[in-house]
C-alpha cells in the first residue's frame, strides 16, 4: 500500500503517518511512522492484511 500527498513546503519540518483499521466515525489513529520534509509519499508493508480496509491521517509537522 503506498499512500502519497501534496503540500506547498512553507514552514514543514516532516510528516506524522498514521493508520486505523476503524470503521466507525472514531477511528483510533496509530503512528505508522515519521518522515522528512521532502518526502511524499509512502510505502506502508507493516502487518497489511488482505481483504482489511485501511484509513490513512498524514499531518505536516513544524517547530513552532
């Protein structure tokens, strides 16, 4: 599964990656994993499974 986004790169220090396996309207997140700035997108090989819906949160991170 690889996940990809776009952003503009002002003030962007890196990604959080997060994923639920969830179905109702409160997914509860767990951090997949941390990258750098430059990065956009990502290959998520940890524990898929088939036939499993997954949802995917990526949140910008800065240092102010």
């Amino acid at each position: 599964m690889t996940i990809g986004w776009t952003h503009d790169g002002k003030d962007v220090t890196g990604f959080r990656i997060e994923r639920s396996v969830d179905s109702g309207a409160q997914k509860t997140f767990q951090l997949v994993k941390t990258v750098g700035k430059t990065e956009n997108n990502y290959a998520d090989t940890q524990s898929i499974t088939a036939s499993t819906t997954y949802w995917y949160r990526v949140t910008a991170l800065n240092d102010t």
